[in-house]
C-alpha cells in the first residue's frame, strides 16, 4: 500500500540503521531462514515507530515487506527461539517499568517529608513570632524559652515530628481499613483510584490520606488552636462504644423467633401439646437452653428437677402466659384449653366470700351475661311503653345475651358448683363457710375445683401436695389417676409421682429427657444412661490424654505426623460424635444455724388451751396442755384443719386465744419465725441482695455475700429479682433472711414447702446440729423422722405427747405403719430412727498438734529418748 511505501521510503538513521542490521545477519546457509529473521527485525522496528512516521525510502524494508508478503512459515526451532526472544523482551520491560515505580514511589515520599518538614518549621516560625514557646513546665525561665533553636535540633525535631505524623497516619489508616472491614493494601488501593470519599478535603480528610495528611492537619490545629469552639466542631465525632448484648438479646439475634403451631393432622379425641427446642432466658440467666418434650391423651407426666431448673417456667409457658425467647410451642387444636394451679393459689382465693361464692368467680364471663340480664330486666321494669323504639332496644339486647346464656349453660352453673364441691369432698352446708375458715390442705382443694370448672383439655399443677396431709394426699392420687384428662405435674413428693405418674421428664442442664414409667423407673432408668454417659466420656478423655502427650512428646523428630494428628484431634473435638461432658449439679448447698445463746431450761407453755373459730361452732382445741424445754425437738403432726399452724401463731403472739394461755415463759428465750407461707410475703420487685440486706442486723456486705453463697446465690445471681426466682429459690432465701438473727428457739411452719430433696437434706443436717430449741410442723414424713426427737399429735382436739421420733409414733400404730410402708418405692427412702448427735463434744475446741507422733502420749518407758536417759543418770 502507499503507507506502506512511505513507511519504509524515509532515509532517517534509525531505519538505515536497522535495515544495515537485516543485512549484515545474512550468512552463508539457508537463504529462506535469514530472510525470515530480518522481517522480524523489520516488525520490531515498526513497533517503535513514533504515531507520526518519517517516510522512508530505504529500499531493504521495502524488500523486507515482499517477503513477508511471501508467507514463509518458520520452522519449530525457530519459533521457540522467537518466544525466547519475546519473554526475554517482555521481562525486561516488566523490570523497567518496576524500577520507574519504585523512583517515582520514592521521590513522592521524598515531596511528602519535605512537605513535612516545611510546614513544621513555619509553624514554628508562627509560634516563634507569636510567642506562644512556653516551657515552664520543663523549669526554664522566659529568656531560655525565647532562645531560637539551633540547625541541629530543628533537624532533631523535625524528624521527630515526621516520624509522629507517619505514626499517626498509619494509624488512622488501619482504623479506617478496620472500620470498612477491609485491609490496609486494600484501603490505599482505593484511595488511589478514587474510590473512597474519606472527608471534606480539609484537615480531617487528609489524616487518613498519610505523612501529608498529617502534616496539614498540623498547620491547620495552629489557627484552631485559637478557638475552641471551632476547634471541637472541627474534630471528628468520636465513634460510640458498642452497647454490649446480654445473653436473650443474642438469643433473639441468633435463633428464630418463637412461634406457636397447630398441628396438621390429628384425631378428633386426640389431645396434645409439645415444646420444641424451646429457650428462655432473663437478661443474662438462661433458664432453658433446648427443652424439647410433649403431653398427649393418656399421660400424665411428672416434671422433676431442681430448683431453679426451670419447671415452673415451662408450664407458665404451656399455659400461654410467657413468651419462650425461641423455640416452638405445637398445639393439637387452635382452641386448645390449658388450665394451671399455681404454686401461689392462695394468692387467688379471696378469704372473705363464701366456698360456694369462691368456686362461682371462677364464671366470669358467665357472670358479666347475667348482670347484663339483670341490667335489661331491669330498666324495661322502669318504662311506661311511651319510647317503643327505645323498648324494642333494650328487648333486642335482651334477646342476645339470652342467646349467648343458652350457649354457656348458665342455668347449670349451680349444678356444676355442686357437683364440684362434692368431687372435692366438701359437706353441702360447707358451701356458706368463710374460705378463711379452711385449713391449707383444703384450701388447695379450692384451688384445684376451681381449675377444674375451666373444663379444661390439658391440666398443669405446680407443686399440689406442699400442704397436703398423709389423708389428702392419698385422695388427690386416687383423684388424679382417675382422670382422662393429660396432665403434668411438678412435685419434689417421690412417692406422690411414683403412684400417679406415667411419664417423667428431667429438667437439668438447661435441657429436658423424657423417661416412659413411673419414678422408680425412671430413678433405675436414668442412673444406667449416667452411667453409660460417664464411662464414654472417661474413655474419650483418657484417649484425647494419650493422644497430646505423644504430640508433645514427637513434636520435634516427626512434624508432620504430629501435625496429622492434631488435624485429627480437632476434627473430633468439633465432630457431633464428639462426647460432651454429663451434667454436674455442683455441691449442694451447705449452712448452720448461728450458735443459739444461752437459754433457761423452761422455754414455753401450753395451759389449758381451748381455741377454735366460728364462735365456738369449730373448737380447734380444747383444755390442752404441753410443756417445752430447753434441748427439745418437737414435731407438731395431725391432718388438714386440726390447727397445727394456728398453735403456732397462739404460742407467737400473734393470735388470741379464746381460753387458757400459750406463751414464752423461760428467760433469755430469742425465738425465730418462719410462717407457712414466708417466702409469698418476699418483695418481688427487689434484688436478692437488696433482700437481705433489708433483713440484715449490722453484718457487713461481704458477710452477708458469704452466706447468700452458702444457699446458692453466687455471681450474679445475687442481682436476680426475686419474681424471677422459683418457688424453692425464694424458700431458700427466707431461709437465708432468717438465719441474720441469733436465735435459741426455731419455730418453723412447713420449711420443706417447695424445696428440692438436696436443700431438705442440707435442712435436715442444719437441725440437727443446732443447739437451741426447735419447734416444726411439716408433712414430709422422712424430714420429720430426721429432725425430730419428740413428737406431739393433734388427736381428738388435744395435745398429745410422745416421747420418742416419728419411728416410734409410727409403730404405736398398726394402721399408721401399713398405710405408710404401702408407700415405698424401689429406690426411695425409708423411715428409721432419727440421728442422735453430741453436740457438746463437736462444740468442744479441739487440742493443738504440736507435732510427734500420734501415739506419743502412749510411751511407757521412762529412759526413752536422750534427754531423759540423761535425767535419770543424773539421779
């Protein structure tokens, strides 16, 4: 083409050059071969062409471009001398333009740092002019602080200076990378490209931008320095703290939100109500981590566990009244109807109506349907027919709520109350008694009809039997294994749960296992899965054991065997078949008594007490007798309403009696109170440690945190609220609360009310070891015949005495005896005679050992030893 020709027609040197090149490569040989190599150098010099080319006239490019024309292919050797040739070329162009980089690289740093140094020397020039060098901190007088600096130490300090400004641009660099999540290459990468806006281009944006930035922040505090208020508006906002998330708000975050399901397919008769993976946690004390369990038609379960463990909890949230923090909660049906009797049902009789009046409120909406009636009936009394429109009104809202009476069989309430009553065992004529006319046990009998006139599909009771007598109880079983309706039962009575139960779930360690049978079933069932649990973890501890100390041991002669192995060893550690370690409930809590002071040998009377309510219609007692001593453990037992916790009251102070005395007559007697229902008077909107410290008499805050320890209240547990404490927690703590006060007489209204069987027994051995004098009125049987020396029975309205433990009491009757052993279960406790403890010789300080050997005062000879043998030669 023309270009072409004008390319290779200009007679410049560097094309008479290259083509001299082409030639003077012609050897003697293969003629096609260098003419092949000389139109390459021809293409290599066209590359270099500049974009404006000279014509040249050179008649050998010209001759060059002919025989490319040509299509002479090349042979192997010679293209791979041709790729040589251009990696050769391709790296020495990669080096050069690294090493144009690199300068260009070190002459910005080089403009950075005298940038640096310039702006550091004016702003001491600045500073020089203003006069504001003041060193009088560092001691030196005006005319040393207005002294110029020499070359040497401005040199000094602007290195100094430099080196801060670079400092603090790295600085603010990663801060910024770690606030983008990225890396710092990362961060530079971008900022060169234009990528990130890091400020307004003011003294803020250029400290993120290095040496630079730095250095013109620093010219830019001088002038700010003089205001401050622009100075602060000027400074960067500083970055808020992370509020950190407690354990619920991370549970929240981490999990599903709870949900509540209904079951896709089930059978009309078919009853059911389940938890999955259900989790619930208080701020920071998780309760649940994953219960998973389920009622249906035909069981009745048994919800054991230790206090704390979350039981109660788990029916607050069967019953609809609390929110899991995650997990689902699986209905049968959409209108499934659950019903609860609390551990505090008192709470919700009112005292002052009547019984039959009690089990009626249960009726609310049946209620607001009849004053409705009577409301309509009674304003169409009060019409003349004048306002027919208005009549036709109040008949139609008449009509409606007639219909809605018809739908819940309000005329067959009465009915329904009666038969209730009966099913509880309450007389007719009863059903006008006050309901504070009624004993404890009773009343649970209350609360439990009017759970039942719910009709309810599941029924969930929370500890039944903590007011119960031996009668009550064995009618509440027989009662409950007669009902087709589901239910779950919570209760620390082992030998209630072995007659009644079908199914028992424990709750320990934040999960729940299911175990089918009754208690003595499950105590055999779940000692076997412990144990199977233990021997595996051992097993696999031992084996992890071997397996590090052969790491440690070949870490240096086989490295990459060792490195295997701990690949190995942390695959499995984080594997599912990895064993986690079993559960372990920790010591239970141990405590004493404070040392009761000294006491008179009489401590209290009873005199010719007659007592009862109604007017006289229901003595309690009467013309009853008993006298207390100093060292006595009495055990107050008799049925529901016999008047145990009222004798008690009487013998407090806090009741009158309607004949005869009951009073504290010794000297130096400090009796201590705990009331049947102590731990319900707690203030739920205080602490644990607001509690007893409110309770305390002068003990210091680390006292009273050693004996919140002792019943388990450690950590942060001591900031709980008491509302968010179960039932045997708040026991605990009353407990706790009343141990503040030095005492010598214990008088004590059902103390196991709600306690697991660990805190009874740590009950039982504190007892035993007090000094002073103890009064108890409890149904656990096994407790009585652990604490108590005597025995005083309530036994045709009058106070008998027996001068011996509950053993004794129980073989004075045949009856007694063969309806408690009928009771026992494989694996329970049984009843035998209580403990006899020598205090005095446990109180009696114990000698010093000085050392020598134990049997040194056995020695009988006289010579032994040197320094004797010496004594008797000098005789």
């Amino acid at each position: 083409s023309s270009w072409s020709s004008n390319v290779f027609s200009a007679s410049s040197p560097a094309t008479s050059t290259s083509a001299t090149a082409l030639y003077a490569k012609k050897k003697k040989g293969n003629k096609a071969k260098d003419a092949a190599l000389a139109a390459l150098d021809a293409l290599d010099a066209l590359d270099n062409v500049p974009d404006n080319p000279i014509p040249a006239t050179n008649g050998a490019a010209t001759a060059t471009l002919d025989f490319l024309e040509a299509d002479v292919p090349l042979t192997k050797k010679e293209q791979v001398a041709l790729e040589k040739k251009r990696q050769k070329e391709a790296k020495k162009a990669k080096k050069e333009s690294q090493r144009a980089a690199a300068a260009e690289q070190e002459e910005m740093e080089k403009n950075k740092r005298k940038k640096a140094l310039k702006a550091l020397a004016e702003m001491e020039a600045m500073e020089k002019n203003a006069g504001t060098i003041n060193n009088d901190a560092n001691g030196l007088d005006e005319a040393a602080a207005a002294a110029p600096l020499s070359k040497k130490e401005q040199k000094m300090a602007a290195k100094k200076a430099a080196k801060e400004a670079e400092k603090k641009a790295k600085k603010m660099k990663k801060k910024q990378a770690k606030k983008l999540g990225i890396s710092v290459e990362e961060l530079e990468q971008r900022e060169a490209a234009g990528e990130l806006d890091l400020g307004d281009g003011g003294a803020n944006g250029a400290a993120l931008n290095g040496v630079n930035g730095d250095a013109a922040a620093a010219v830019a505090e001088a002038p700010a320095a003089a205001d401050p208020a622009a100075a602060a508006a000027a400074a960067p906002p500083k970055e808020e703290k992370k509020k950190k998330l407690t354990a619920e708000e991370r549970i929240r975050k981490e999990r599903p939100p709870p949900r509540i399901r209904i079951m896709e397919t089930s059978q009309p008769d078919y009853t059911a109500l389940r938890l999955e993976n259900i989790a619930i946690t208080f701020r920071d004390q998780p309760v649940l981590k994953s219960a998973t369990w389920g009622v249906q038609t035909g069981d009745r379960i048994g919800l054991v566990g230790a206090n704390g463990a979350g039981k109660t909890t788990q029916l607050r949230i069967m019953s609809g009244e609390l929110e899991p923090t995650a997990g689902d909660v699986v209905k049968s049906s959409k209108d499934l109807r659950v019903a609860m009797l609390r551990q505090e049902f008192i709470d919700e009789i009112d005292l002052t109506r009547s019984l039959r009046d009690e089990f009626t409120s249960v009726f609310t909406e049946e209620a607001e349907i009849m004053e409705g009636l009577a409301q309509a009936e009674k304003e169409l009394e009060g019409m003349d027919g004048s306002d027919a429109d208005k009549m036709q009104e109040v008949l139609d809202r008449m009509a409606k709520l007639q219909a809605k009476a018809d739908n819940k069989n309000v005329n067959a309430l009465d009915s329904r109350v009666s038969k209730i009553m009966d099913l509880m065992g309450f007389e007719p004529e009863e059903g006008d008694y006050e309901v504070s006319m009624f004993s404890g046990g009773w009343k649970m009998r209350i609360g439990l009809g009017k759970v039942l006139l719910k009709d309810p599909n599941i029924l969930l009771l929370d500890e039944p039997t903590n007011h119960l007598d031996l009668d009550s109880v064995e009618w509440l079983e027989a009662f409950l294994r007669n009902q087709n309706i589901p239910m779950v039962i919570v209760s620390h009575d082992r030998e209630f749960l072995d007659q009644v139960c079908t199914k028992i779930v424990d709750a320990e360690g934040g999960i729940c296992t299911e175990y089918q049978g009754n208690y003595s079933k499950f105590l055999t069932l779940k000692k076997a899965r412990m144990d199977s649990w233990n021997a595996a973890y051992k097993a696999q501890e031992k084996k992890i054991k071997e397996e590090r100390q052969w790491i440690n041991k070949f870490r240096l002669k086989q490295p990459q065997a060792v490195k295997q192995r701990e690949a190995q060893l942390e695959k499995l550690l984080k594997s599912p078949d990895y064993v986690q370690k079993p559960p372990f409930t920790g010591k239970p809590f141990r405590f004493r008594f404070p040392p009761a002071p000294r006491i008179s040998p009489e401590v209290a009377e009873v005199r010719g007490l007659t007592h009862g309510y109604g007017d006289g219609a229901n003595p309690l007692f009467v013309d009853s007798d008993l006298f207390l001593e100093k060292g006595d453990r009495i055990a107050v037992i008799g049925p529901n309403g016999a008047g145990k916790s009222t004798l008690l009251r009487i013998l407090m102070g806090k009741e009158e009696p309607d004949e005869g005395s009951a009073e504290i007559v010794g000297q130096n007697v400090y009796p201590a109170y705990f009331e049947q229902n102590q731990a319900d008077v707690l203030d739920l909107d205080k602490t644990v440690v607001d509690t007893v410290q409110d309770a305390s008499h002068g003990q210091s805050y680390n006292e009273l945190r050693a004996l919140l320890g002792q019943f388990l209240f450690k950590g942060d547990n001591v900031e709980k609220k008491v509302e968010n404490l179960s039932g045997g927690e708040k026991a605990r703590l009353s407990l706790c609360c009343m141990m503040l006060k030095e005492s010598n007489l214990l008088i004590l209204d059902e103390p196991t009310n709600h306690l697991d069987i660990p805190a009874k027994e740590m009950l039982e051995e504190a007892l035993q070891h007090f000094d002073g004098s103890v009064v108890v009125i409890s149904h656990d049987r096994y407790f009585i015949s652990k604490v108590a020396t005597t025995i005083v029975a309530i036994e045709e309205k009058k106070l008998v005495k027996y001068g011996g433990d509950y053993k004794f009491y129980m073989d004075k009757s045949k009856v007694m005896k063969a309806k408690i052993e009928a009771r026992y279960f494989q694996g329970g406790s049984r009843i035998g005679n209580a403990p006899v403890i020598d205090l005095e010789e446990l109180n009696q300080p114990k000698k010093k050992n000085f050392g020598g050997a134990k049997n040194a005062n056995m020695v009988t000879r006289v010579d032994k030893g040197v320094k004797n043998a010496k004594r008797n030669k000098q005789k």
